[in-house]
C-alpha cells in the first residue's frame, strides 16, 4: 500500500462524513452522487489536477462511500485519500465510467429510490447527466446541489491553520512581487516573482493564477500579466492567492509608480475606507448583507459606486481551478440574509476601475470570531508608491 498523506484525521472526515449524510436524511435521499472536486476532497483527501477527466463520490445513505475514477489517478487517490480497497473502483480509459457508477451503485443494493445529484457542478457535463439519468430509470432524481458545500462553510482548527499558512505565503510572495514592480520592468516578471515565491515557500499548484495588471491594464477586473513594459507615473493591481493542501489565502494590493494623481489618491483612500468597514461590521450574527451594505456605503458616498457594483467579498477555503473563492457557497452581498458565524473565512477585496484607464484595489482575508474577526495577513494595508 502506497504511504498515505492525509491531512486531516479520520474524526474529522468521519464527522463530516456524517454531517453531510444527515442532510441527505433530511433531504430524504437515499444515495448521493457527488461530482465536484473540492467536495470529493472533503470526504475524501482525494487530490489531483486530473479531475477533468470523470470522477464520481458514491455516497450511499447507509453503508460506505465508493470513488469512482480513471485508472491513471488510483496512484493520488492512495496516497491523498483515506479510502482504499472497494472504496476506490478505478475504470480504463475505453470504458464506460458511467457504467461503473452505476454498478457500483447497485452493488450497494440500490433498487430504486431518491437519489441527489449536483446539478451544479462544473465537472457533471450535461451528456454524462443524461446518461446516469437514463441508466437509473427506476431512480428518483433530484438536485442536491449545495449538500456538501453546507458543511464546508464553517471551517475546523485544521482548516484554519491552512488558510493562515496561506496567507503567510501570500505576503511573502506579494512582498517579492513588490520589488519587481519598477519603470521598464514587464508584468510578466512581477508574475515570475510570486510564482517562484509561492512555490519555494510551500505553496501547491493555484486555484487561479495571480493578477498583474498595469496602467490601463489595471481597469479590467482579472486582468492578468503578459509582455506589457510597467511605466512611471502608472499604477499596478496585483493579486494573488497561495494554496496548502488545497485550502487558499488571498490578497491584494496596488504599487504606484511616481507621486499618485489626485484621483488615484482619492480612489486609494476609498478603497481602503471601504475595505475597513467591511472589516470592521465582520462579527458573528450579522448578516452577510450587513457586511456589503457597510463597504458599498462608503463606496456610494464618494460617488463611485459604477466603478465598483460587485460584490464585496466570498467565502475562502477549498478550491481547485478555475477559481480559488467558495462565492458560490456564500459572498457579501445584497439580498443575502444569512448569518455570520465564528470559523467563516472571507476574502474581500474592493477595487474601484475605469476601462481602459487605471485601477486601484485592496483586500484581506478575514476570519470570523467568536467575538468579531482577524485578519489573517499582514501586508501593510496601504498604497505602495515607488519614487
């Protein structure tokens, strides 16, 4: 048997084995098929960039879970997750992986019945949908999109520990890439130093790739590095996110060359106005809407909210690519009503942009407490400017 590097104890998988069974009891289902590889990570351990090829977690309501994957990611699967022997049913590359589902599906003595499936999953294309669907026609399909990421909103010790040694990393690299951002130098450099950061200071493969964004570069949300020489008298966007064992930090921060223009001051100080804000109404029991509605205000007042109008921050954790937030599990944002609680991790990071003009934009990573927050970085919360 390979050496196993699991990164969590067997309680805590047990226990959130079993917390997101007693959401499909309460969901009345009776085998859940899970698709999404942050969610087969939090059963499971199970990690590898090979997830866009099929992967399934058969979640049966009594009994044990079964992974089915491609025969070529047994090796990861040994090693990562905590399942072994029939709980891995690897199938070739001329087979048909639905089929193996299926039949590990009935082996589990399934004869018909309520079974959830995610329907928002990016990695269950609508062809392998249609064919589970037609193979389990005695079966009562339902969506059960949002079971798994339920559990994961509130992170354990564990979890948290991750995410700060993330944000370790992420200010570590955001430092290097400081240093590279100079007249004369590409973006593509900045981008070179925060990857050689990352990486040297224990960071895996990224969930998405870091953000350099030059002069009017900067005006673009997700605007990333390429040839572009930085100039005097531009600002520059960077941000970036570090990965352990999957779990993720984030930051942002902005570097301006020569003394900022009056616009570009003004902006910088209702970023960072904003961003404390959001900072300061993080607390237990107050809605996510409560946390935008206090960054947005202070956006709104200096009347640049069409320069913003997005949300103000998502949750943090798991993630592999294309993207490295939990948002859709939960963002800051109007009309979300639900409640803080201690163990959420956000990320938050305002950002004021003119197209094709310039950008200015901040944010942190920030913990939810038993009696407020902690940010989880230590970044000099302020705009960088090079003489």
């Amino acid at each position: 048997m390979s050496q196993k590097e699991i990164g969590f104890s067997m309680n805590e998988f047990q226990a959130r084995v079993q917390k997101v069974k007693a959401s499909m009891a309460d969901q009345g289902l009776d085998m859940l098929l899970v698709n999404t590889p942050e969610n087969i990570f939090y059963l499971t351990g199970h990690k590898s960039p090979g997830y866009y090829m099929y992967m399934c977690l058969v979640l049966p309501m009594e009994g044990d879970m079964t992974l089915v994957l491609r025969r070529g990611e047994v090796g990861n699967a040994s090693v990562y997750s905590w399942l072994e022997g029939d709980g891995l049913v690897a199938y070739d590359d001329t087979d048909d992986p639905l089929q193996k589902t299926v039949d590990v599906i009935l082996e589990k003595g399934f004869k018909g019945g309520r079974v959830g499936v995610e329907f928002t999953s990016w990695f269950l294309t609508t062809k392998n949908f249609l064919g589970l669907k037609e193979k389990l026609a005695g079966a009562q399909i339902t969506d059960a999109s949002g079971t798994v990421e339920a559990a994961r909103m509130i992170k354990s010790p564990k979890e948290i520990e991750y995410i700060e040694e993330c944000c370790r990393i992420a200010d570590m690299a955001m430092a290097k890439g400081m240093e590279k951002v100079r007249p004369g130098n590409k973006e593509k450099e900045v981008a070179a130093a925060f990857f050689s950061e990352m990486c040297l200071q224990g960071s895996e493969y990224y969930g998405t790739e870091p953000y350099v964004a030059s002069g009017p570069r900067a005006g673009a949300m997700h605007s990333s590095w390429g040839e572009r020489v930085i100039q005097n008298g531009e600002s520059v966007l960077l941000e970036l996110a570090a990965t352990v064992n999957r779990y993720n930090g984030a930051l942002m921060r902005t570097v301006h060359l020569g003394k900022p223009s009056p616009l570009i001051a003004e902006w910088t100080k209702v970023c960072i106005e904003a961003l404390n804000a959001a900072i300061d109404a993080i607390r237990p029991g107050v809605t996510s809407e409560y946390v935008d509605a206090a960054c947005c205000s202070v956006i709104e007042r200096a009347g640049l909210y069409e320069n913003y109008r997005k949300r103000t921050g998502y949750s943090l954790g798991i993630a592999f690519a294309p993207d490295w937030g939990e948002g859709h599990i939960m963002s800051l944002q109007k009309g979300d009503k639900r409640l803080l609680k201690p163990g959420m991790v956000f990320h938050m990071p305002p950002a004021l942009r003119e197209l094709d003009a310039y950008g200015v934009g901040f944010s942190e990573t920030v913990l939810v407490t038993e009696t407020g927050c902690k940010v989880l970085g230590n970044t000099k919360r302020e705009l960088l400017i090079i003489d």
